[in-house]
C-alpha cells in the first residue's frame, strides 16, 4: 500500500497537469531555450563557512577546531556572495548525515566510529533525510527551523538554494527521528530473508553478520582516540550490501563500508523489475514523462526518494545535486525528475555522471538539467594547467558535447577535487584565471565555483581523516583563506592578504561579466585551430574563439603559460566577419575585465587581424565597441 504522503503528493502533481544545431565549418550554435543569462553556482561546504577557530588540530573536535553554523550566513554574508556574481549557492553537507558527536539528549542516537569516515562525518552518508545536521544548528531543538529561515534569508538576497540529494546510498544506521506522517524508514518494511525483492530498499546478505572492514595503513577510527562504540564491532545482522556495490559482508576498506546500497528495482543478476521508457521517449518533455508513470507500479525506493524531494521542494529549497546519479537507473529520474519539476518547473538539476556516453541518456531520458562537465573539460584544462597539456586539446570537446552543451556545468574546484593552489595540482592560484575565463566564457553551461576558490585556498591543512590538497569533508577544520575574509564574521576581507583580494576581484569581475553577457548565451566558434595553422607567434599555450549575438560581439583569448608573454596578430575567420557584418575599416575592441587594454581589428581584403600581446596568465575578453 501507498503512504499516505505518497498518495498525497501524486494527487497534488497529478492536479498540476530540439533540434539538432546547425554547424557550419568549427561553427557551433549554443543558444539555450532554458535561460536567458548564464548560472553561476557557489558551492559552499556548510559547516566550514563560518567557523573563525583557527586550531586545526588533526582528528579534532567540534569544540577544539570549532564548526560553522546555519546563522553565520548573515544577510551581509549572504549579499557578498551574491555580489560576487553568483545566482544559486549550494549549500553542501545539509541533510543529516552521521557524526561522532553525543546528541543524545535530543533523541538521537549515537554513530559508531567504525562506520563513520572522519570526526565530523561524510556528508554522504545520510543519516535521516527528513531533517538536518545538527553540527549546523545554534538550538539543536529547532535545527530544521534554522535551516528554513537560512532558504529565507537565501531568496531575500537573490539567490537559489540547492542541497545535496544521495540516491544511491544512506548511512548503516539510516533512522528518521521526524519522518512526515505516513514514511516509514529506509528497509523498515524490508524481507531480510532474501538477498532482493523489488521493494526491499536494500540488499542483503541472508543468515551473514556485517563484519568492519580490516582497516589498512595504520587507520584507526578518531585517530586512535577510545570511544565506547570503537570496538571493531558493527551489529548490522543480516549484512547489507555496501554503498559501492560490494556484496561482501566484509567489505575492504576501500568500499564506502560507511553506507549500504539501495535498491532499485534491479535484481542481482541485472534484471530491471520495472517497466522500459517507450522509444523515442527521450524527446519527450517532463509532463510526458510524468504521465507515463502515473499508471505504473515502481519500487518503493523510487517512491521514498521522490517523496523525499518533494518534501525539500516545500520547504523552499530550489534545486538538487544529486550523487553519484549514474549508480541509479535512468528510469528512476525520469520518474523522480518529471515529478520535481512538475512540482517546479524552475528546479535546478545537477548530477555526478562521469561516463560520457551515458550523457545523452541522463539529460533526455532521466531529465536532468545539467552534469558535471569532469572527464573531459575539466580533466583536460587541469593538464594544461599544469603545464603538461594542450590547448589544442579544448576545441575538440566543444565539437564533441555541441548537442548537449548547455546542459554540462564548468568547475575547476569542488569538494572532491584537489585545490588549484595545491601543490598536487598547479601549485599557485593565478594559474586558475586563464582557466576560468575560458571555463566561464567558452560555451552557455552553468560555472560553478567552491568557497576558498576565490581567495587561492590551497587545503593544505591535516585534518585527520581528510588528505592534504582537498579541504576536508570529514572533519573539524578550518579554511584559513576564507577565515581572512570572514574577519571576524564581519565578512568584509579585513585580513585577507592582497594577492587574495586582488584574487576575488579577478573572480568577482569575471562572474559578474558572464551573468549579464548576452554574447555568452549566443553563438561560438572556435578560432585556435584557424590561429595555429596560419598566425606567428601562436602556441598551444594559448586559446582563443569568439562568441557573439545579436547585440554582443566578443573575442576571448586566454594565455595559460606562467613565464612567457606572447604578441602576435591575431586573425578572425571570414564566416565570422560576415557574420559579424564587418565591413573594411577598423573596429574597436575594449577588454571588459579590467577595462583598461583595447586593440583595434582591422577588416581588410576579407582578412581580418587584431594585435594582442598577452601577459603570462593573463586573459581578455574584448568587446566589439
């Protein structure tokens, strides 16, 4: 039988009821149907924002290294991060995941360190879905009621408000404390008995007890700190499937041990017990999608995680980023999505999907709005900021992803990758700026940046679980760039350095630009190939394309080498200027980072040439006058 919530929530949505872009020579058409400026995402990792203690003390405690809280994202707070040029702000790490913290006296229960990575616990390990980390409260008691007046003051400054939602797995010890009326917890109504069963929400190991795993290169749970749940020992009987996919009751080290699997309707050997999109479905929008399934009988998990976005849809929030989302059936988010954005047309869907080939099936079949753009923009770029890499290398991937380029969102940092400042990575935050001009500016996907980026954070701090050249998700700690800016929590820069204001002006400048560009929601063409064959003094250092509208005509170009400068001539394609409607004569470009370097395009004998000379590091983005 149906929940009631459940049932409640499809009579509610129930009562609410592409073309192929032209390409000509290297030319790509990117206008998007789905906005009119370009996003920009603020990933920010919620209990480090505001938290001014300084310690970091490996493996340290909440009260010894200190801990941000909901509140400290004060109006002046929050209008900073809007002024930097952001429109959403991701607020990582909300949902109530396990920590080793005693909060007993609220009701709920304590985690066992041998199932929980770090002090302060992954945030993606969830814990109860229908309430939030009590880490991030001021008054435990009222810890959801923090959160809604934060999505209040969030939308009273501008910005939209996305949070973390992690299908494929929840913490070893799931238990909701304030499920709404009717939901009952994850594998409360389970058949423990058989290894599957369509609505099982989990699978499991028949008549097998979990066993910790054997812990390798001296790892001790709390650094080796006594705990009276620290024993080896996990009561989980019988065993569940863990949150990687390992069907060991004793799952290696190296498995994500801290959660298990959930199921969704695939049995072990791979057969799907649910029904197949129509053909051609992928070209169907999400009303389409959202009555097909009116009629069908789906898993039970399916119904628990829709429920679950619907209710964080109510209370506000705008949009979610979803977890490993390529570990979970594309016919669950066409099922999950259409119904979110039934409920919000304007819901912002983001997903992890690392497989380019699964691309295409994620964003037209499951209904997503967007993807990390990782193993090839991002994974690429990287290279050629470490001084290993071609630029040449770029263009390709703009060709590649044309169909879908939109739809595939542009980072250079975020919780799991290493910091640009880093010596594991570029080892020096300017070799960021050429990077993000380009990542920004070189096609209309959404950018998203990570809190610290901004001021060359270089996550070198040893927290204890977290590794050194990431900010730690796992534990108590500080982020010392950032703490500068705070000030104190007046949140006005009073002691950052110079170079890292001098940073956040580049940021700050760069973001605000993209937001407003017309031209950067228009056409693209790349013009580096065209350069490379037939301009003096061009490298595979430096990248340069156009990209215009009707109203906007620009020219990027980015030099990625940190020692040299290079001058040369550099020529814009014939299709460009008749599409630009270029007469002979000259034309004004003016760089509108900076304001302050200009160059005139001389259009002669249908050849068109503008001299640039570019510092190391350094970027335009020049503008038609």
């Amino acid at each position: 039988m149906r929940k009631i919530y459940s049932l409640l929530s499809a009579l509610i949505l129930s009562i609410l009821i592409g073309c192929t872009p032209e390409k000509k020579e290297t030319e790509v058409s990117m206008k998007s149907t789905n906005t009119a400026k370009k996003t920009v995402v603020y990933q920010v990792f919620t209990r480090l924002f505001g938290n001014t203690n300084t310690t970091n003390k490996p493996w340290g405690t909440l009260e010894e290294n200190g801990v941000g809280k909901f509140n400290d994202f004060t109006d002046k707070a929050l209008s900073e991060i809007k002024d930097l040029g952001v429109t959403h702000i991701w607020y990582t790490g909300v949902p109530h995941h396990d920590v080793i913290r005693d909060y007993t006296k609220y009701g709920i229960s304590n985690d066992d360190p041998d199932v929980v990575k770090g002090r302060a616990g992954s945030p993606y390990a969830v814990k109860d879905y229908y309430n939030v980390n009590p880490d991030l409260a001021v008054n435990v008691e009222n810890r959801l009621q923090e959160f809604e007046q934060l999505i209040e003051r969030s939308h009273k400054n501008d910005l939209k408000v996305i949070i973390d939602i992690v299908p494929n797995h929840v913490a070893r010890n799931y238990e909701g404390l304030t499920n709404p009326e009717g939901i009952k917890d994850f594998g409360a109504e389970d058949d423990v008995s058989v290894e599957y069963d369509v609505n099982n929400n989990f699978y499991y190991v028949p008549n097998k007890a979990f066993e910790v795993p054997d812990f390798v290169n001296d790892y001790q749970p709390l650094g080796g700190e006594e705990n009276a749940l620290s024993d080896h020992k996990f009561d989980e009987k019988p065993a569940k499937w863990t949150g990687n996919g390992s069907r060991s009751p004793k799952p290696n080290s190296n498995d994500w041990y801290e959660t298990v699997k959930v199921n969704y309707g695939i049995s072990p050997d791979g057969k799907k017990d649910f029904d197949a999109l129509p053909a051609g479905f992928e070209n169907e929008d999400y009303k389409k999608h959202f009555e097909f399934w009116q009629d069908k009988t789906v898993p039970n998990s399916w119904i628990k995680f829709r429920d679950i976005a619907l209710y964080w849809l109510e209370k506000g929030v705008d949009g979610f980023r979803f977890d490993m989302a390529e570990m979970v059936p594309v016919e669950f988010w066409s099922f999950m999505n259409s119904a979110i954005k039934m409920k919000n047309p304007e819901a912002f869907l983001l997903a992890e999907v690392y497989n380019p080939s699964l691309y295409r099936d994620y964003i037209r079949k499951g209904k997503m709005d967007y993807l990390y753009d990782k193993v090839q923009l991002y994974d690429t770029i990287k290279h050629v900021m470490q001084g290993h890499g071609l630029t040449d290398n770029i263009p390709p991937i703009q060709e590649d992803l044309k169909d879908i380029e939109h739809n595939m969102l542009h980072f250079l940092e975020n919780h799991d990758e290493q910091r640009i400042a880093s010596p594991e990575f570029a080892g020096n935050a300017l070799k960021g700026k050429p990077a993000m001009v380009v990542s920004t500016t070189i096609s209309t996907a959404p950018t998203m940046v990570y809190f610290g980026q901004e001021f060359g954070e270089d996550g070198s701090e040893n927290a204890g679980f977290g590794s050194p050249s990431r900010t730690s998700i796992f534990d108590y700690v500080g982020v010392p760039s950032l703490q500068r800016w705070v000030n104190d929590k007046k949140f006005d820069g009073g002691q950052s350095t110079k170079e890292e204001k001098s940073l956040r002006d580049f940021y700050k400048r760069l973001l605000n630009f993209t937001i407003k560009s017309d031209a950067l929601m228009g056409e693209y063409q790349d013009i580096h190939q065209f350069n490379r064959e037939n301009t003096e003094g061009y490298t595979e250092k430096v990248l340069s394309f156009v990209r215009y509208s009707e109203t906007e005509k620009l020219i990027i170009i980015s030099n990625f080498n940190a020692e040299n400068e290079y001058g040369f001539e550099l020529q814009i394609p014939e299709n460009i200027i008749k599409k630009w409607n270029l007469k002979e004569g000259e034309y004004q470009f003016k760089d509108q980072l900076y304001n302050e370097y200009s160059s005139t395009l001389i259009v002669k004998n249908k050849q068109a040439k503008i001299r640039l000379d570019v510092k190391p590091l350094e970027s335009f983005i020049l503008k038609l006058q």
